[in-house]
C-alpha cells in the first residue's frame, strides 16, 4: 500500500467516525422534529458517503499505476481536503441555523463549500487522468 492509498483510508476512516458522532445530535434533534435541520442532516449522511467514497478511491489508485507519487499525493490530498471542507461546511450551517444555503449564501459556508468543491474536482480529475492513461 502506498502513502497515497493510506491518505484516503485515514481519511475515509475519520469521515465515518464523524458521519457516526454526527448521528447522535441528528438522532436527539429527531425527537423533537420529523424535519430537523438539513445540514446537521448532511453533516451526518455526507461524511458517511465521503467516507465510502474515499475508501472506494483508494482501490482506484491501484489502476492509476501510471501516475507520478508527486501527482497521486496531490490527488490524495485534495479528495482529504475536500472531504473535510465539506463536512466542515455543512457543520458550520447547521450551527449557525441556515434554512437554505443558496438562498441565505451564508459567508463561512460558502468559503467553506468553495473550498471542497474545488479540492474534489482537482482530486477526481487527476485519478480519473490516472485511470485513462494506465
């Protein structure tokens, strides 16, 4: 295994552990709505997907053979960048009781959102790179 494919199971890890924590307040906010807050609902399910995902990536750096450790690192970085600028995001609008990202447009969760965003788009594309060329 190397460093890059350890990047993403750490992260992957730390992204399940905190879709995990996440279901407590989600849980006790349910007892008291049927509809509890969307981004405390987001925080807990997408770290849980995040957290398959990069598990899942991880296997994809073994048929991205192709590329150089300075490339995978970067594409390990970013896709853990991502995964966490995102949970990040969706904690942040949850705390501060955001009803609708896009209509709101809440300063910290947009820097926040742009910043994931950004970094999962600079990840996949080079694994997706990787893949095609090996």
């Amino acid at each position: 295994m190397n460093f890059s494919e350890k990047i993403l199971i750490i992260a992957g890890v730390l992204n399940l552990a905190y879709g995990s924590l996440t279901g407590f307040p989600y849980a006790l906010a349910r007892k008291k709505a049927e509809f509890p807050s969307r981004y405390l609902q987001a925080a807990h399910i997408g770290s849980l997907m995040q957290g398959a995902m990069l598990l899942g990536l991880a296997i994809a750096f073994r048929y991205a053979a192709a590329l150089s450790d300075s490339l995978a690192l970067t594409a390990a970085w970013a896709l853990a960048v991502s995964s966490a600028f995102l949970a990040l995001k969706d904690t942040a609008n949850w705390l501060q009781g955001v009803k609708d990202e896009f209509q709101d447009n809440p300063p910290l969760g947009k820097a926040l959102g742009g910043i994931g965003v950004l970094s999962n788009l600079v990840g996949i594309a080079i694994i997706v790179y990787g893949v095609l060329i090996s």
